[in-house]
C-alpha cells in the first residue's frame, strides 16, 4: 500500500470516527425543523393531509410535532449517553413514524417530473421532510456499526433468487404498459376509449407534457414503468456497479451507492405497501365485502379489472424493489483487504 493510499484510508477511518456524534447532531437539527414546521401548520391552520377537494386534518400536524420532539430528545440521548440498546429500539420506531408520513412522497416527484404541480405544497414538503429523518434516523440507529474496511468489492450479479424476483416485478408491469399504450394510442380497453381517457386527464388537470406524449401515443406512465424496470435491472446486474461501455466518458467508473439505492428506496416504500394495500382492497371488492366505485370507468367491473391490473403491477414491484435493493446494499459494501484477498 502507498504511502497516499494509507493517508487515504487514515482519512476516512477519522471520518467514521466521528460519524456517530455527527449524525446525532444532524439528526437533531432535522427534528427541531420538523416540530417547528409541524407546529406552524398547527397554529396556521394548514392542512398536511390532501383527499381530492383538500380536506383537513389538523390532527397530523400534532403528529408532526410529536415526531419531531421525539427525535429531537432521542439524538439528545445519543449525543449524551451514547447509543444504548433502548434507544436504538426508539430510533427505529421515530423511523417508521417518519417512513409511514413520507408515504406517497414518489407520487409526488413523479407529478413534478411530469411538469404538473402538486395539490398541496404543504404535504409535499411535509412528505420530503418526513423521508430525510426515516433516512437520519436509521442512520443514528445504526451509526455504532462501522464498516468492515474501504476496500471496493468487485462488480458482481445477484443470487439468483434476487434475479428471479426482479423478473417477476418486470412481468409483473407488461400487462399495466400494455394498457396504458392502448389507451395512447386510440384503442379501447375495459369498455373505455383512447379519447375517453385522454378527456379524463385534461379534466384531472394533466400537465402539457403529459398531453403532449399521450398525443404522440406515448403514456407517460409506461415510460416511467421502463425506467422503473431498467432501475430493478440495474440493482441485480454488475453494469448497475460500474458504469458500462454506453454511458461513454463515464465508461469504468464506479456507480455511487447512492444513486440507484435513493430511488430504489423512495419507490420500494411507496409501490410496495401501496400496491399490497391496493390488492387487498381490490379482493375484498371482488368478495363483494366493499363497493368498487367506479369513478371514470361505465361500470364498477370495468374499475376492477383495471385496478387489478395497476395494483398488482405496483406490488409485484415494489416487493421486487425491495429484495434487489437489499442485494444491492449487501453486495456493494465496503469490505477489508483480507477479506478480498481471501477471495
């Protein structure tokens, strides 16, 4: 090892020193912004819970609050005390607070990709804020746990049952695009048409560039189901470790962890409790225990099958989204020079 390689690890062994003392603070600074947003919506009146015609739901600003106190005494405890068994148990919980309140936020970034703004400024930012402390949080949860060296493993592919499961959530989305591409291009699907569907998303206030694709017979929806797809592949393939010979000047080089896991995360926690949740409506509907309404569709069987369709896409996905992250997570952490060495 040479002399700059060792100034090099001896960095970054100091940065992972401090690493515990400097996520608790993080964290703590997120918690007191987060209260204070909470209890600025509170005394303001604004509502962080949208349903269609914007109804209210003052009590999930307290909620807001209460999370945001929690983590605030929590990186407190940490900083103090340091990070005791009890307090990681908390961590956690005050991390699934936050993860159920971010819940959707994907919704809401793929709205703004499409060039529409969102129905209300004050849950987006509540879900944004919401998913920075589900991530500072598991962070001071498991910021004790140091990595085992700085040395890079070698591209490699998912077992194969992660492979397997990121078939399952490609078939999974072929009938959805399917659909969505007949509707584009002027075809009748579940007894509506083309024009039909097009109509609905003008009155629903799709964006211009929404319009624009389906225009073109292009759903933008399908679009993002490729790149969603493309997302799974890239988690369970070495190409998704080191950038491939058609990404040109950056051929060689090392995908930052960060940039498939931060998406892969956002859509895994939103498809996937999404989707099962979704299904399980759609079979209490089937088993005539609810009402399927049927909103735009002329029947509630029309409504059904569409929403089978969607909803097992998105589980299917998400669930796959999830198995392949994990892999990825695994297979790319740092490890030591012995142990690559053993290899």
């Amino acid at each position: 090892m040479t002399s700059a390689e060792r100034t090099m690890e001896a960095r970054r062994g100091a940065r992972w020193r401090r690493w515990p003392r400097w996520v608790a603070w993080a964290t703590m600074l997120w918690a007191v912004m987060y209260a204070g947003f909470g209890l600025a919506c509170v005394l303001s009146g604004t509502s962080l819970l949208y349903h269609g015609g914007g109804s209210a739901a003052p009590g999930l600003g307290w909620a807001v609050v209460v999370v945001g106190v929690l983590g605030t005494l929590l990186g407190v405890a940490v900083v103090r005390y340091g990070l005791r068994p009890a307090l990681r148990v908390l961590l956690w919980v005050a991390c699934g607070l936050a993860g159920i309140t971010a819940f959707s936020l994907l919704m809401d970034v793929i709205t703004l990709m499409l060039g529409q703004g969102v129905d209300s400024l004050a849950s987006a930012a509540n879900k944004a804020l919401a998913a920075v402390g589900a991530v500072l949080l598991a962070a001071t949860a498991r910021s004790d746990r140091l990595p085992a060296g700085t040395a890079l493993r070698a591209p490699s592919a998912a077992p194969r049952f992660v492979q397997l499961a990121a078939w399952a959530g490609t078939l999974a989305f072929v009938p959805y695009a399917a659909m969505k591409l007949v509707w584009a291009s002027g075809g009748t699907f579940a007894g509506i048409t083309g024009e039909e569907m097009l109509a609905v998303s003008e009155r629903n206030g799709a964006s211009g560039i929404f319009l624009t694709l389906e225009s073109w017979g292009l759903d933008p929806t399908a679009l993002l189901a490729v790149l969603g797809v493309f997302l799974l592949w890239g988690l369970v393939r070495p190409w998704g470790q080191v950038f491939p010979r058609w990404t040109l000047f950056l051929h060689g080089r090392r995908v930052p962890r960060w940039l498939p896991l931060a998406p892969a995360l956002l859509g895994a926690a939103t498809l996937a409790p999404y989707g099962v949740v979704g299904v399980g409506y759609l079979a209490l509907a089937a088993a005539g225990v609810v009402t399927m309404r049927r909103g735009d569709f002329h029947s509630s069987g029309d409504a059904l099958l569409v929403g089978w369709i969607g909803m097992v896409a998105f589980a299917v996905y998400g669930i796959a989204l999830i198995v392949a992250a994990r892999s990825y997570w695994l297979r790319t952490r740092p490890a030591s020079r012995m142990s690559i060495s053993a290899d």
